[in-house]
C-alpha cells in the first residue's frame, strides 16, 4: 500500500506499460536496448528546454491536449484526422520501397480495404463515407502508385460524388511519382499529396516536382534518431521549392520493424505501445532549427500519443449513434458509461422519490433514469454522493462501438446498410464489467464529471488514493476507469 503520495499514481500507470510491453514482445524483450533511469531523465531535460523554445520564444502552439506541435498552420486533413472526420484506404498492400521503419509487412496486391472491411467497387465505399459523415479521406498503401489506374478511379469516382464536400489526399514514397501522374491526379481533384521521403534516403526532387501541380504538398516522415543533418537539408530544399507542410512522427516499434530497429542499435522507451526513444527529441530539433531559421514550411509533429488517443476516439465514435442508450452516457474519451441498480421495484420507487426530493431542494436536473416496475435502475454520477448511505450496490460498466464486417455473436449489434449491395456491423464491447463502486468511492467517481482533463484526474486520484489508503489493485482500476473518461493529455513520459 502507497504511503508517499507524490508518485504513485503515474509510477503505477507506467509499471502496467511496461508490463504490458513486456507481453507484448515476449522473448524479444530481453534482446532490446531499453531507456535506462539516467538517459530518461538526460532526454526529459532537454525535451523541457526545446518546448520551451518552441513555445515561449518561436510562438508554436500546442493543440489536441497538448499532444500536437505546432498547431498553427496544419493541413485540412491532419485537422479532419484530429477532429474524427478522416478515413483511410489503403488501396492495395503492396510498397515498392524497403523502409525499415515500416510498421507492418506489405508485399501482396490486396482489394482496397479500412478497418477490416474490403471495398472492391468504389460505389461501396462512397456509401460508407456518406454513411458516417466523413469529410475527408485519404489513399494510402503499400504504395497507391503501384495499382495507378485503381487509385485514379477511386479519386476521380470520390471526388466527383463529393466535389469539395471531400477534401482528399494521397500519401506515397514518391518512387513512380512522375509529372503525367501527377497531373492525372490533379485533374481528378487530389486536394493533397503527401511524400515519404525517408523511403528515397530523403531526396526532394519528387516532392519540389509535385508543387504546382497538387494544390498541396507535403513530406511527411518519421523522425528518425540520426538523420538530423539529412532531414534539416531536406527541409531547407522543400522550403525553397514552396512545399506546403512538414509532418514528423513519433517512430514506434511494432512485430514487424523490431529486428530492424534493433539492428539500427536505437534505444526504445515503454509506453502502452514500444516506441523508439530519441525520435520525439529529434523531431523537437527539427522543428527548433525551421522556426529558428525562419524557412517557410510549416512544421508539426504528430506524437505517438496524439495518434493513440484521437484516431482511436474517432474510431469508438462512430457507432455511438446506433448503440447508446438513453440510461447511458458517451465519456469524453468516447466510450459509454453505465451506472446500474439492481433492486426490488419497490426499493428502487423508493429511490426515485428520495432522489426526486434532492434534486427539487437543490434545484439539480434529474439524477437518474428509471422506468416504474423494473428492477435496474440508473443513477447518474451526480448521484452518488446522495447515495453513500442508502445501502446499495452500484455497478460500474464500460463498453466501446467497433464496426465489423460480420456478427461475432459476442456482443450486441447492430447491422448498418451502406447500399443495397453491402452492409457492416456496429458491435459494442464491454471492456469493463459490472465493477462494484464503494461507497466511500462515490465522491470519487462524482468528482469526474468536474475534472477539466485528464491532470485534473490526476490530482484527485491522488488525493483520494492517499486519504483512503487505496493498495495497487484498486488504483489500478480507477487508472482503467481514467482511460475510458478522459483523452490523455500531454506528450509520453520517459522511462
């Protein structure tokens, strides 16, 4: 059980990471070179000191909870993927490049897919982007250049249903890029073409080729520990060429690139995923040395957690139409939250009335909902501190909206009709399972809905854990409990 305070609850966050990465890598663990305690503090030092640059004396802003540099000048579309409005498709599975930082294996031409769900005819996925509000969709890989005339079809099919309904983009390695191709997209309405120039050993001549033609270009890459020089001269030549955008990101570690990365002899920090550890500090000196320099390219970094957090809330939100009930609430996180009763019709009537009694003295909106007759009753977390001495079992429930491509018959579902030749379904997880709520936790609990973001969390966590003596078990559920409430906030820790 915790006795010092000033720690426990993030030392115990980062104790589950690693655990976590431990299982995730298995044998492999023991093979890589991790951060050691000394070189974490070195790296948090002068990540402190390039922040401090960036935003005190370059004037860069720190966006989306601060998990985003700089925020000034992005693109449409790294702001549709911010905002959930982006979809990807990859439009084959096949890359012509050998990138040792590539997260997943692609070597077979494949039909185009997202998300587990295929879309052969480009009809069907007009459909799907219709069907959920998109505003923005981009094609991606393998290599979309590889399959031209394929990815030709779906811009010129897209962009004509949407007009600029649809702001659309493309990311490449640039390798087949040429001007006849380039020209072909432009024609079709490409809004946004974007270059991995890493794979080309960070030449720009694709790139600075392309503008002009697309109505946008950008590079972007992962920051990758020892190309500094490289990366700084590349930037200095796009700035020149009047190319619109820089995105950097955080190099993370996966099953597919981890020999690869360990061969480079790169150090790896934990996280909920592996990620290379001197990639975030790299990007940070990037973006110091354009700022600095005052070229004309709009720089952002897009870090690991920006990723984990927004894309995957996009993702938990998009079935929350079909499947939130009224007794339920969507979290700011984007996951739904249950509070439940289970009693006689009798006791819960006589709950309603005493909650009615409440909020008519305190003037509150209803604090529950509750059909007479029923024997589940739901309390809102505005509830509870009324509730600490009436007796009751209150049980806790999370769960998330994921589409599928078929019925796993493991939840609830939900089909949903794109057209008349296809059809998904919106299934909602349970990720937490009637978890009982003490009643000494019920201010906790209530103390939520007042918490601004996660750090405010944070705080009272802390606080609570201390006065009412919680061991690792417990916090360690209200750490669960934080992940399906609040978006992180702020860059990864070292360590």
């Amino acid at each position: 059980m915790y006795k010092d305070i000033s720690k426990p609850v993030h030392y115990l966050e980062q104790q589950i990471n690693i655990s976590r990465n431990q299982e995730e890598l298995d044998s492999f663990y023991d093979q890589m070179k991790w951060l050691r305690p000394d070189e974490a503090e070195i790296l948090s030092r002068e990540r402190e000191q390039l922040l401090e640059y960036l935003l005190c004396t370059a004037g860069a802003t720190a966006v989306y909870n601060d998990t985003k540099l700089d925020g000034r000048n992005l693109s449409p579309g790294c702001r549709m993927c911010a905002s959930g409005e982006w979809s990807c498709l990859f439009i084959n599975n096949k890359c012509n490049a050998a990138c040792f930082y590539c997260p997943s294996e692609q070597n077979e031409v494949s039909e185009p897919a997202t998300n587990n769900f295929t879309f052969s005819k480009v009809e069907d996925y007009i459909a799907y982007l219709e069907k959920f509000g998109f505003k923005g969709c981009s094609l991606s890989g393998g290599e979309p250049l590889l399959t031209f005339e394929k990815t030709l079809h779906y811009v010129t099919n897209i962009k004509k249903h949407f007009g600029s309904g649809m702001y659309m983009w493309l990311y490449t390695n640039g390798i087949l890029s040429n001007q006849d191709k380039l020209e072909q997209l432009a024609r079709a309405g490409l809004d946004e073409i974007r270059f991995d120039i890493g794979a080309t050993a960070f030449k720009t001549d694709k790139a600075c080729q392309a503008v002009g033609i697309i109505p946008r270009v950008t590079v972007e890459i992962p920051a990758v520990p020892n190309e500094y020089e490289k990366i700084i001269q590349a930037a200095t030549e796009l700035a020149g060429a009047g190319v619109n955008h820089l995105n950097l990101h955080q190099l993370r570690c996966t099953a597919y690139n981890r020999e690869k990365l360990v061969k480079k002899g790169l150090t790896f920090m934990h996280a909920p995923r592996v990620l290379v550890a001197q990639s975030e500090v790299t990007a940070l000196k990037i973006m110091k040395f354009i700022l600095e320099n005052k070229l004309p390219l709009p720089v952002n970094y897009c870090s690991f957690v920006f990723k984990n957090s927004h894309q995957n809330k996009a993702a938990r939100s998009r079935g929350l139409d079909y499947m939130l009930k009224a007794t339920e609430l969507a979290t700011r996180a984007a996951f739904i939250r249950q509070l439940i009763i289970r009693e006689t019709p009798e006791r819960l009537e006589q709950l309603a009335r005493y909650l009615d009694q409440i909020a008519g003295q305190h003037q509150l909106t209803p604090l529950y909902h509750y059909n007479p007759g029923e024997k589940s009753f739901y309390p809102l977390a505005g509830a509870l501190p009324y509730l600490k001495e009436q007796n009751l079992q209150v049980l806790l429930n999370y769960h998330f909206t994921t589409l599928m491509p078929s019925v796993s018959y493991r939840f609830p579902y939900k089909e949903v009709l794109l057209d008349t030749r296809k059809k998904m379904i919106v299934e909602k997880v349970q990720v937490l399972r009637d978890f009982h709520l003490e009643p000494h936790w019920f201010d906790l609990f209530a103390g939520i809905n007042e918490c601004n973001d996660e750090e405010d969390f944070y705080q009272l966590l802390m606080r609570e854990s201390a006065r009412l003596q919680m061991n690792d078990e417990v916090l360690t559920n209200w750490l669960k409990i934080k992940e399906y409430e609040f978006m992180k906030k702020g860059l990864q820790a070292y360590y």
